[in-house]
C-alpha cells in the first residue's frame, strides 16, 4: 500500500505571466514530440541555486523507481515499482488516491519496473509488467477496465540447466517473458504500448547489477520470444491492431555487409547464407522488445519507435541473416499498425545495442538553409541518427558521443573488446531537446565490454551449448558525461561534461536555460544550458533513475523528479529509495 507523504513547506512566489500562470505536464515527454522541454522559465539560471524542496511523497515501495510523473488539471500521476499508482495534489503532495497492483504472476521479466502512466479520456493508463494493459478513473482510481494482453510465462523457451555448474555455481536466472515497462501513448482514441522481455534470454545474476557479475548470456540455439506493439482502444481496452518486430516473409534481409551509415559489419555472410535454411523458422522466437514511449506526427499519421535486440541475444549463429526489424527505428500507420519505413542501425546484432532511447521530433536545418520535419534517435552505438519523418531518409549522423573502439567485431573465445557495451553510450533514458536553439542534451556512458563466446559440453541426451558472456572490460575507462549536441544542424558536440558518477533517468531541459539531469548516487543536478556548468544540486536520498518533469500551477514552478534507484545504481554501490521529492523556490 502507498503510504502518505511527508511534507516539507510551501511558500508561494510571484505570478508568472498569465498565459504560463498553469502549465501541465500532461503525457511522458511532455508531448507527443518526445522533447522532454518545458517553455517554463520562473525558475532560470539567475536563481535555481535557491531551488528547496517543496514536498515529498514515499510511495512504501522501495527500488527500481523509474518513473516520470504526469501532471494534469492539478493532479500529479506516478507508478511505482508493481504497478502501484497514486494520484497527488501537485501543489502539496496531498493524496488524492492510490491503487495497489494485483499482479497474477510472479513470472516477470527482470526487476519489477515501470516508467509511467498516461492520462485522457478521463482515465489513467498503465501497461504493467504481468503483461496488462489497465484504465483507472482519474478522479477516483477506480478500475475501469483491465485487459490482459499477454501472460509472460506463456511460451518460455530456456532453461538454465546445465549452465549453473559450468559457471562456478553463479545463480542463471531470467528468460524471455513478455511484459511490459513503457509508459503507454494516448492518440486518436488508442492506448499504444509494446512489451519487453522479447530476447533478453537467460544471464548470470549480478547481486549487485550491472555486468559484473560475468553478466548476459545469448545462447545459441531457438531462445527467445516475438515482440510486437499493440494499439488499443481508449475506452473499453479492446485490440484494434497489433505489430510484430520480427518479419515472418524475409527477416534475413539481405544479408548487407555494412550498416546503412556505412559502417563494417564484420560478419561471415558465406556461413550465414549456408546456415539460413536450416533457420527458416528463427523468426518466431526472434526478439525485438520494446522499451520506451513512440512519438508521434499527427499531421503524417506516423508513430515513430526503436525496437531491440534480436534472439538469441548475444549470438548470431542460429538466426543468419540482417533479422529484420530489430534494432531500427521504424514509422507505423498509427491507425492501422502498418510499417511505412525502417531504418536498421545494426543488422545481425550480437552486442545488445537496442535503439531503446525515445525518438524526438524536430525541425532539422539542412546546409542549404531548408527546414525539414525530422525524427532523431539517441543510439547505444554512440551515434544520434536524424531522419527525414515521412521517408526515413538518413539527413544526418552526429559526431560520435564517445570513443568507440572495435565496434561490430563479434564476440570470440578469446574475448572481444567493444566500446560502447550494452549500456550504451545511450540506453533507454530520454533525451532532452530544446527547439529554440536547436540543441540536445543527452546523458552518454563511457565504457566497454569484452564478450566471449564460450560451450557447456555435452552429456547423456544433451547436446553442447554454446553461449556468449558479456562482461566489463576492467581496463578500458568507465564514466559518464552530459553532452550538448547541435542537433537541428550541424550534428556537432558543443560541450561535455564529465559527472561524478553514473548518470540515469535522462534529462530534462527549461526555457529557463537550465537541463537537469540525475545521477546515480542521488544527485539532481542544474546545469547551465549554454555551457554545462552545475548550478545547483541536491541529494536526493537514493539514486535517480527516471526523468524530472516540471509544471506549474498559481504562478509557480516545480521539478518533480523519482528517486529510488535501479538494478544497475547497485552496481556502484548505491541503494534503493521510495521518494517522489518536488522543489520549488522560496519567497
């Protein structure tokens, strides 16, 4: 149960001008552009080193707190890990409701996770992680409709034995259970989400998180589940469409020896196409998850998302070919779930580099000085891709956000170092983009990975089996960095900043002239948008591992941001918290 809040003072401020005296924060993003930007500028670089909390709210659920709060009519919306939700007011933290999560299964995919509601049509939406898709009265809280979309257990394909002993008695866990983890998109009388868990397959538990442990394990052979995304309707949670990530009729593609930017792929297409006809049916269990919000263009009717890795994840060999359409950017007919066009960043995928992050929309400049309706997507690969909206056509790769180093070598018995790993340089974690100046603001990890490729030997009635461990690369450097791209032009990092630990949850960036962004030893911090400089933090208590919003009400600004930590805070040694902690400024 959602315990109550505990409230630390309001003081009002001075009105802001009337057309900004009440801004919402009414959808993941922010809007359907996915910009993570607010035009509010009460609180600006001149005073946020004032900025005092102003409430907070435990929700009694500690860990894996990732959400982004909405904020409607006065009303603040966040879920928690299991699928709680509470309804506050957003001027003092009062509770308006709670609703507590029956899950109907234990079997989930991964920590139990969830990264936002979504509100309209009078209800609040939430897609939970026991694979269903429910509406709740907004007033209320009450439930309105629940539609069980899909049961994770349903169809699993591993199972670890013969893998715990061979290495060394760590704990295999995992599998591909289908839930789901994103916050729903609300457009044109439809509720849009897709499911996670399509191809993680079977790892090595990390106590701690992160890949030290010996971490994620692809192993060879049909592992894995289907992804897809499902539309559905508004008011009484029926289907109306549903997209598959993997291509029944031609998933090998063409077997391309480079990517589309025109990058070396390093694969052995002979043994590919030989192997391909005794795969013909990979695609079933194929993969292809899908890890945050679509954006969307009403004008062109196209909902625009990045799908993940292929299954088995990790290890090619048992599923030849480019397998079409994970790990793309892809534009859908958001009324009837047809594909318009694909990009692939990474065909025939073995390092984890799931296009997870949210695409933006954008205005983008072209050297010529037109303007064209573009679509960007934050890779893991290091790379910031722009897209022309209406026919994917590539207009522009950035700079590389970090040092990438043996990129697309594939996993060998001897180990093969990679940088970026399957971190990133940018996971699913939003990026903030501000169109008046053109700029993104996007957290990058540094880092690498080294994957092996190693065999459990056979025995009485089993067969051997090979798999890939990913772990990290002990001598090649770890950090983060906040990055300012020129995004609507030139493609170039105008500036970089080097944080004290990991950063999580993404950003989020003001008129005001600032970017917040979180850290994962519970720091939120205020930077300067010109040129990366703090201006204010504050220690939140657990680490940040979703993305801040702000609104206003009255005539006065908050930042509302979760701090409760993840699986991969763990990692470097930091805990898991309840908090939802807003601030604001002092008279």
């Amino acid at each position: 149960m959602l315990s109550r809040l505990t409230a630390l003072g309001l003081i009002a401020l001075g009105a802001l001008p009337a057309r900004a005296a009440d801004a919402d924060w009414p959808a993941f993003g922010r809007d359907a552009t996915n910009r993570n930007f607010s035009p509010l500028g009460l609180i600006d670089r001149g005073n946020v080193a004032r900025l005092r909390p102003a409430w907070l709210f435990q929700t009694g659920v500690t860990g894996y707190f990732q959400a982004q709060p909405v904020m409607v009519d006065g009303a603040l919306y966040v879920s928690t890990t299991g699928n709680n939700v509470a309804a506050l007011d957003a001027r003092t933290g009062r509770v308006l409701w709670t609703y507590t999560h029956r899950a109907r299964t234990e079997k989930i995919f991964g920590p139990p996770s969830n990264r936002g509601v979504a509100v309209g049509h009078g209800l609040v939406y939430q897609a939970t992680m026991d694979g269903r898709v429910i509406a709740l009265d907004q007033k209320t809280g009450a439930l309105v409709w629940d539609h069980e979309a899909v049961r994770p257990e349903e169809g699993e394909t591993e199972t670890a034995s013969g893998l715990a002993e061979t290495l060394g008695g760590k704990p295999v866990q995992g599998s591909s259970r289908l839930g789901f983890k994103m916050p729903p998109l609300v457009a044109e009388g439809l509720v849009i989400v897709g499911v996670t868990g399509a191809g993680y397959g079977l790892h090595v538990e990390d106590e701690r998180g992160g890949l030290d442990g010996g971490a994620v394990v692809g192993i060879e052979g049909g592992y894995g589940r289907r992804g897809w995304l499902a539309a559905y309707d508004a008011r009484t949670g029926a289907e109306r469409w549903r997209w598959y990530v993997t291509k029944e009729d031609g998933w090998e593609g063409d077997f391309v020896e480079r990517t589309a930017d025109g990058e070396p792929l390093h694969r052995d297409i002979a043994a590919e196409r030989a192997a391909a006809p005794s795969h013909r049916e990979a695609w079933r269990v194929g993969g292809g998850s899908l890890w945050m919000t679509p954006a969307y263009d009403a004008d062109l009717g196209l909902i625009y998302l990045g799908t993940g890795n292929p299954a088995p994840q990790n290890f090619g060999l048992s599923r030849p070919g480019d397998n079409l359409y994970t790990m793309s950017l892809v534009a859908l007919d958001i009324r009837t779930g047809t594909l318009r066009w694909h990009y692939q960043q990474v065909p025939h995928e073995q390092w984890g580099y799931d296009v997870a992050s949210p695409p933006v929309l954008l205005d983008w400049r072209g050297a010529d000085g037109t303007t064209v309706k573009a679509v960007a997507s934050a890779s893991k690969t290091g790379w910031v891709y722009v897209h022309d909206r209406a026919s994917g056509a590539l207009l522009q790769r950035s700079e590389p956000l970090i040092a990438q180093k043996n990129l697309y070598r594939p996993p060998s018995p001897e180990g093969t170092v990679v940088s970026p790993g399957p971190l990133g340089a940018v996971s699913w974690p939003p990026t903030a983009y501000d169109p008046g100046s053109g700029r993104a603001y996007i957290q990058v990890r540094h880092g690498a990975a080294t994957y092996t490729v190693k065999t459990v030997p056979g025995g009485p009635g089993r067969p051997e089996i090979r798999y890939t461990e990913t772990s990290e690369a002990r001598a090649e450097p770890s950090f983060s960095t906040l990055s300012a791209l020129d995004l609507a032009g030139s493609g170039r990092i105008l500036w970089s900043v080097r944080a004290g630990s990991r950063l999580s949850g993404g950003t989020l960036a003001t008129a005001g002239g600032l970017v917040f962004s979180g850290e994962e030893d519970g720091h939120l911090d205020a930077h300067d948008a010109e040129t990366g400089r703090i201006l204010w933090r504050f220690q939140c208590g657990a680490g940040i591992s979703g993305p801040a919003v702000t609104y206003a009400l009255d005539g006065r600004q908050y930042v509302a941001v979760a701090a409760g930590g993840a699986s991969f805070t763990k990692a470097s040694g930091f805990g898991t918290g309840d908090a939802l902690l807003v601030f604001a400024l002092p008279e």
